[in-house]
C-alpha cells in the first residue's frame, strides 16, 4: 500500500474542518456580499475565472482545506497519475491494476511529457488521423462515386459516446461546412433509425468506438447498420473505421477501411482526448481546431500542478465540492451552464464524476466512512430556470451550484433589444441567479421569503471555443481525480457498471436458450436467481 493513500478523516485537518462547518460564512449577513470578498475569492487560471465569493467559506475555511488538501498529497498523486504509477487498483483484490493517463494524449505542448511512451502513442495515432483526414479532406478516400463523406455516425455508448457527443455539440458552430456527425448509442432499436432514417449512407462514414470490443449495444447497433449499407447496395468495409482497444474482438484492420487505437492506461469516461473523441471532433471542426481543444486541455493538466489550492482552480473546484459534501452535508449538485452549446455537458460531467467517485470503499478494500462523490445534476440556463430552480431557491435540500458562462456568444448573431443583446441578458441572469441564491432575500411572507446561504461558483470565460472546451473539460476531469484522491477511492474502475454488463449478457444466454418460452420480462422475473447466481 502507498503509505500516502489514507482515508480522509486520518487527516488533521478533517476534525478541524467539521468544527469550522458548525458555523459557516454567513452569506446572507448584512454587507456579506461585499465587492471585496467577491474580489477576493476569484482564481483566474489560462482562460477561466472562478468566482467563488458565494460559497460560504472564509479565511480559515480555506486555509483548512488547503490543509487537508496539502495531507492528502493531492498534488504528488496527480503527477504520479500523469507519470504513469498504477494509480486504477485496490490494494490486496483483484481489481483492474492499470496506470490511468488520458492526460499524456494531450501532453504534446509542454516538453517533455510526464510518460513519454503513452505520449509516443498517442502521437502515433494522431499522426494516423491527421493523414486520413487529409486523405478525406483532398479526396483521396470518397465513396465509390468519388463523392466526399460529409456525415459521420458514430456508434458508442458511455464513455465512448457522452464525452465526444458533448464537446461535439459544444463545437458544432466550428463544425465545416457540410460535416455532420450523427450518434448512436442506445440498444432501443429506435435510436439507430431515427438516425439512418434521413441520411444519404452513400456519403456517410461510420465509426464504431468500444474499447472493450465487446459491448452488446455497440455491437449490436454495428450489425444494425452495416445491414443498412448493405441493403442500400453499398460495402460497409468502404464506410466503417474502428477506434478499438489493441487486441479487442474489434481490432481487426481487414474489417475496417481504418483503425484507431484507445489504449488500456485510459478510462472511458476520460476519453475524450484520445482517438474516441479525436475522430469526430477532428472530422467536424478539422485537425486545427482538435488541437487547439487539446492543448487548451493540457494547458489545465499542466496548471492543476499547483499546490496553492487558491490558485489551482481544478483542486480549488475540488475542496469547495468536498467542503459541501463532507463538511456542510449536501447530498447532489448541480451544474448550470448558461451556453446552449453545452446541453450534453451535464451529462458527461454526470457520467465522469457519478462512475468514477460513486464508490464505498476505500484504495485498500476497506469501507469509508464518510461521503464520496455527491449526485451530479443540471440542465443549461435559462431554461433550468423555468423548471426546478424553485427548490434550489426554497426547497428543503439545499443544492449547492456551479454556474458556467461565457461573455461572448460563439456565432455572433444577436440583437440589442430593450437595450441589452442576447447574450447580456444571458451573463445578467447568471450572475443575478448567484447572488440570489447566496444571499436570498427577506420578506415577511413566508410564501416570498427566501433564506438563502444556497452555496454556489462561476466558472467564467470570454468565449466557448475549442481551447476554452479542451480547458473546461480538463478542469472536470481533474477536479473529480483531485476529490477521489482525497477520498482515497479508486476514481478509475467501474465495476457497478461492470455488473449490469454481465448481468444482462447472462439473461440474454437465458433467453437465447429457450426461444418462444415467455415474454421478456417473465423470463426476467423467473430468472432473475439464476442470473444472478450463475
Ligand atoms: C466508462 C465506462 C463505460 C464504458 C462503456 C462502453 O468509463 O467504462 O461507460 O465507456 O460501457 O464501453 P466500451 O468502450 O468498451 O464499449
């Protein structure tokens, strides 16, 4: 066991924190919301601001959390995750025993990497990329007519779906002038055909993404559209590329007109910078933008090797979260961009934090006693706002929020009316939204009366871009290893996931194996012990 891996509450700072939680910075205190504290509690690291005066913490809060942040090592685990130390494991079990670095497929700007064989790798397939999508972009691969491709699906699910779906939407006004990129991901047959329903095949590459290889919808929607392909007369093996982990079921070239490689050192829901997300993303705004995605996510990686946790904003990000989960108690929060490009954010924020820090026991298999990772939330604003901010402002949970915006729109298209744009009524609505929630508001009607001391943050930035993306994405991911780190549980594994996978394989062999006997779910109910015990 590495003798730095230690529960939280072994640490000094744990039992001073929960003393300093009994009386918390009172946000709705007279003068509370002073221009100095909300100038004070701002951490602007490369293009993003946090503003952090509305979470009820003080000098001595933070200089506690900077404590318990400094005696879990929180920084030397983070470099010894980017060096390469098998940081995916629990001591004493089985367990996955892997070294987890999807940040050396972003370590190419800052010389030299921390792991110069997985960033050698890396660059192998990005090199692989680049050529194929020169050889799409000068014609030299088309369809059988000599037409260009100009719409991807991508067949995935999870992590090889919700990261690079998120930042494919968050950068789709960057996308090329007739490129598309399509998604499947659900087994509901549905899914695929609302897909294949309107698309011209005879112009549409098809990339199928699974690490394992071997996961049922991703295989099963593969077979779906191949028969598409072959039913509309075309050779599936002119359309389909593979991203595949070496030596999967699926890492076979003669299938494929091309094949990429995720390798074993990199989760899923931490994909995003590698081929998984590289193909598509690179297919719609271009090889360019996808580097400039990733070297904003370095940038990040690099910036979060800070030890001052108030100039570090992942593992600032990180302590405010534990301070509202451990130490004040709050069960979920929510994320609340206020960017409709970012409407699959909460999504893949939900997936990275909920799989990889829903967890019960600790790095040495035994049971924590206290909090791991909260339920993660949330919808872009405005629209959240006409739907469930009335329990955040007066519901009996109290939810803390991190709010994320952007001073600029990304097209641009906008009108002054009344005499504020768009986007001013956008930022407007944020800010008031913070301030409202932070310090409520009194009134002698208990029906109008809002308590406040709602916490919450901002994450502000001038523009959604592919930098800024590659930024923002890094900031989550690495806020979420900073907080598992903490923890002291193993933020890389899935093994609830795991379950679900085999669970339904074993069914599904169960109904194979009888066909014709019952309905779907009379065979779950009859056989849900044996499913369970075979
Ligand atoms: C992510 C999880 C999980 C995984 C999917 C798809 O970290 O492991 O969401 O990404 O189950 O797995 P494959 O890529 O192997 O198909």
């Amino acid at each position: 066991m590495n003798s730095i891996f230690k529960n939280m509450d072994q640490h000094p700072a744990y039992g001073k924190l929960q003393k300093a939680a009994l009386a918390p910075f009172d946000l709705t205190a007279s003068g509370a919301l002073s221009l100095k504290r909300l100038a004070l509690y701002r951490c602007q690291v490369a293009s993003f601001k946090l503003l952090y005066g509305t979470q009820r913490i003080d000098e001595q809060s933070l200089d506690l959390l900077q404590g318990l942040a400094d005696q879990s090592a929180t920084v030397a685990q983070f470099k010894m995750m980017k060096k390469g130390e098998a940081m995916n494991r629990i001591t004493g079990f089985a367990s996955e025993n892997r070294q987890v670095l999807h940040t050396a497929g972003r370590d190419l700007f800052s010389a030299p990497p921390h792991n110069h064989e997985a960033t050698k790798q890396a660059r192998q397939e990005l090199d692989k990329l680049q050529t194929f999508l020169a050889d799409l972009d000068s014609n030299r691969i088309t369809n059988h007519l000599g037409e260009p491709f100009n719409n991807l699906i991508s067949i995935g699910i999870g992590g090889s779906d919700l990261g690079p779906r998120a930042v494919y939407l968050a950068l789709k006004s960057f996308a090329k002038e007739n490129r598309q990129v399509h998604f499947i991901s659900n087994i509901d047959p549905d899914d695929s055909a609302a897909v294949l329903k309107d698309l011209d095949l005879s112009r549409t590459l098809v990339s199928v993404v699974s690490k394992s290889g071997t996961t049922l919808e991703t295989l099963t929607n593969e077979e779906l559209v191949k028969q598409a392909f072959l039913k509309a007369g075309l050779d599936p093996k002119n359309h389909f590329v593979a991203v595949t982990g070496a030596n999967s079921p699926m890492d076979d070239q003669d299938k494929y007109l091309r094949s990429f490689l995720m390798f074993d050192y990199i989760c899923g829901r931490y994909s995003v910078s590698s081929m998984v997300g590289g193909l598509l993303l690179s297919f719609a705004i271009g090889f360019k933008n996808y580097k400039k995605f990733l070297e904003g996510a370095n940038r990040i990686d690099d910036a979060a090797e800070e030890k001052d946790i108030r100039k570090n904003l992942p593992l600032l990000l990180a302590m405010l979260g534990i301070w509202n989960r451990n130490f004040l108690n709050y069960d979920t929060l929510t994320i609340l961009p206020y960017s409709q490009a970012l409407v699959r954010f909460v999504a893949h924020l939900q997936q990275c934090d909920m799989e990889s820090n829903g967890k019960s026991i600790n790095r040495q298999g035994g049971q924590i006693k206290y909090h791991s990772g909260p339920v993660i939330w949330g919808e872009p604003g405005t629209n959240g706002q006409h739907s469930f901010y009335q329990l955040l402002h007066q519901g009996t949970t109290i939810v803390p929020s991190e709010f994320i915006g952007f001073r600029q729109s990304q097209y641009g298209k906008d009108l002054v009316v009344d005499q504020t744009s768009s986007q001013e009524k956008l930022v407007a609505n944020l800010l008031a939204q913070t301030i409202a929630l932070a310090s409520g508001e009194k009134s002698a009607n208990p029906n109008r009366n809002f308590s406040g001391n709602r916490p919450c943050s901002v994450l502000l930035a001038d523009q959604l871009t592919p930098e800024t993306m590659g930024e923002l994405l890094a900031i989550y991911e690495n806020k979420i290893a900073f907080q598992g780190f903490v923890w002291n549980i193993n933020s890389f594994d899935q093994e609830g996931v795991q379950l679900g996978k085999t669970l339904a394989n074993r069914l599904l062999d169960i109904i194979a194996n009888k066909p014709g006997e019952s309905p779907i779910e009379q065979a779950l109910l009859k056989n849900a012990d044996i499913v369970k015990h075979t």
